[in-house]
C-alpha cells in the first residue's frame, strides 16, 4: 500500500481505513510525501504504531518498520491443543 501525498492527518486516516499489520517507512527522499521525513525522525504520531525495527546507518538506507494496531490481540503461546481444548470439552457435553 501506498501512503497518499496529503496531509499527515488525512495520512493518518486513509491508514486507520486499511488496516494493514505493517507500515515500512524507508529513507525519506525529496518526492515523498512532507509527513515522512517527520514521521521517519519523530515517529509515526498515532498510538496504533509500535516502532518494531530501526536499522541503518550513513552509508546504507535506513529503514523503520512499525507494527499497526497495538489493539490486536497478539497469538496465544499455547499450542493448539492447549488454546482449543475448553471449546472442545464444550461441545463434547
């Protein structure tokens, strides 16, 4: 998905709408829209992001990678005889 040349709020919006797992920002560059460059120094300023990787340095591209929407539920770390098996003598009465 393409981030839209607009507005960092209007930005901030169209990605509420997609709902992705993912936004990679890589090194601003002069085409890109005017909010990257402070989304890519200060953070991306919603509480759905969480800066995940930060990697880079001045000889290569940096690239920050923020997971969307904290408000997820994260995977169980049972297996999944584990995570069923309520539901399972549930249905088993």
């Amino acid at each position: 998905m393409y981030l839209p040349y607009a507005s960092s709020d209007l930005a901030l919006r169209y990605i509420a709408k997609k709902k992705p797992d993912f936004i990679v920002l890589l090194e601003y560059s002069e085409r890109e829209p005017p909010y990257l460059a402070q989304w890519f120094e200060q953070g991306i300023p919603d509480q759905s992001a969480e800066l995940i990787y930060d990697e880079g340095d001045s000889q290569h591209e940096r690239v920050k990678i923020y997971r969307w929407g904290r408000h997820l539920q994260r995977p169980s770390t049972g297996t999944f005889a584990e995570r069923t098996a309520p539901e399972r003598a549930r249905a088993a009465r």
